[in-house]
C-alpha cells in the first residue's frame, strides 16, 4: 500500500514546483528607489511585529561627518509605546546605533509578495485570487542596529543572563502533609527470618554418612557445583568442604571451571564400548 502512495506524493510534488516556476507579473515601479537593509535583535524585531497599526516605531537620525571619506552617524530610538514592556517582560534597550557596511558586488532587491482578493460580498466571505508581486527597491546599503552599551542595556542584558541561568526545576513548598507511620520490620525481613526459623540450624552428619550421599551423587553426574551438592547433602559449606577436599578435585581451568569431581581413584566409571 505504501509504494502505492509514492507516485501521488511525487507528481503532487512536482506540480507545486511548476506552481511555483511558472510565469507571473511582477510590479517594477519602485525598482528604482533606493533602500537599506538592515539587521535587527530579535527582541527589537517582534516588538515591531506585534506593533498595532502602520505607527511610527521610532525615530532615525543621520549625522553626515564633515571629512572626506568618513561614514556618517547613524543613531536610532525606539518609540517608548512601541517597546513598552508587558507583564512579566524586562525592559529592552531604547538607544541604538547602525554600523554601516557596503553591499559590495551584490546586486541585491527588496521583493513584495500581497494577496489579492475577491471583490467584497455581503454575507461572503473574500477568496484569495491572485498574488501581486512587486519589488520595493534596490539595496543601497546595509547596516546592523546594535544597542547603545548604557545603563539600561545593562540592565537589560543582566536580566537576560539571569533567566538563561535559572534552573528549570526548582524545590517549591506544598501545603500537603502526609504521614507516614513508621515500621519496626518490613514484610521480606520476617518472611525471610520466618523461613530460617522453620528450616533451623544444619547439624552436620557423620563423615561416612556425607561421603555415602556424595558418592551417590557422583554415580548419577560427574561434575557439581558446591551449590547443589549442599542442597543434596544439607550439610554445612565449611563443613562440605572439607569433606570434599579429602575425595574429590576442584577444576580450576574450562570446560568445568569451579566445578567438583572424584578423584581417580575414588572413580568407578564403566567405560563407552
């Protein structure tokens, strides 16, 4: 079902890409002005975007220098309604200054791009028709609009650092009690003490009595592990041990590393035909 789909999802493609190639109008009666192109903060950018109407967001000053050769001065400030703080957010800068740079070879354009609508109908909502596309101006100079280092952008900084730094989580206090009663023993502890109890204390056997059950063991297995041979007998482990130490061998080495066997001569195995 999956490879079906493919082919629909790549012409769809490559209709939108003809869409967006294909031959359309484009207004050039302001391709003659000049414009500047000029970087801003970001903090600075969005209060312009979320700015109410066509208003005035500040005013520029441009201070040509009386030497030869020298660029001029470029100083903007914000309009104060425009950047004015809302609750719970800190104070931007209000004072900056524009470094100029040249554009250099580049050709560079402003391009516009507006929906046009349908004419308007009572009681129809309006559909868009058609884009105008236009371009603004040609590039003239470009600039960045750097803040002016005062006490507020200081402040303003200070502010900025201070909430990067601000741990995610953090310990608050709750009005919610609860209490917890405290136990003397948990429930596996006297699970377990109660088993050890029922089981009692091992009491070793007679030497001959260990040596017969191992012996027993030995003719069903050749190898065991000091772990099953204690489950077998129910003897101690020191105990065990030193009873096998007196007939048996312990493998240090693969293919039966910390295993038990007989030692040859306390073997008694018939040999395969």
């Amino acid at each position: 079902m999956a490879n079906e789909k493919k082919p629909e999802k790549i012409i769809q493609k490559w209709q939108n890409y003809d869409k967006a190639h294909e031959a359309r109008d484009l207004d050039l009666g302001a391709a003659g002005r000049g414009v500047w192109l000029v970087k801003v903060p970001k903090y600075l950018s969005e209060k312009w975007k979320n700015s109410k109407g066509n208003g005035e967001v500040g005013e520029l000053n441009i201070t040509r220098s009386k030497l030869p050769g020298q660029k001029p001065s470029v100083k903007f400030k914000a309009n104060p309604a425009v950047i004015e703080p809302k609750p719970g957010e800190s104070v931007i800068p209000e004072e900056y200054e524009f470094r100029l740079t040249g554009v250099g070879d580049q050709n560079l354009v402003i391009l516009s791009q507006h929906p046009v609508m349908t004419d308007p109908v009572p009681g129809v909502e309006p559909e868009i028709v058609s884009e105008h596309l236009s371009i603004e101006g040609k590039v003239m100079q470009r600039a960045e609009c750097c803040p002016v280092a005062n006490m507020r952008y200081s402040k303003f900084k200070k502010t900025q650092i201070e909430s990067q730094n601000k741990p995610q989580r953090q310990v608050m206090h709750t009005d919610v009690v609860i209490n917890y009663k405290p136990k003397t023993d948990h429930f596996f502890n006297i699970e377990h003490k109660q088993k050890k109890k029922n089981e009692g204390k091992k009491t070793r056997a007679p030497v001959d009595l260990v040596k017969d059950m191992l012996f027993n063991a030995f003719e069903k297995h050749q190898y065991y592990n000091i772990r099953d041979l204690e489950k077998l007998t129910q003897q101690p482990i020191a105990y065990l041990k030193d009873i096998l130490k007196e007939i048996c061998i312990y493998n240090m080495k693969a293919p039966h590393k910390n295993m038990w066997e007989l030692k040859p001569e306390n073997r008694h195995y018939k040999e395969d035909a």
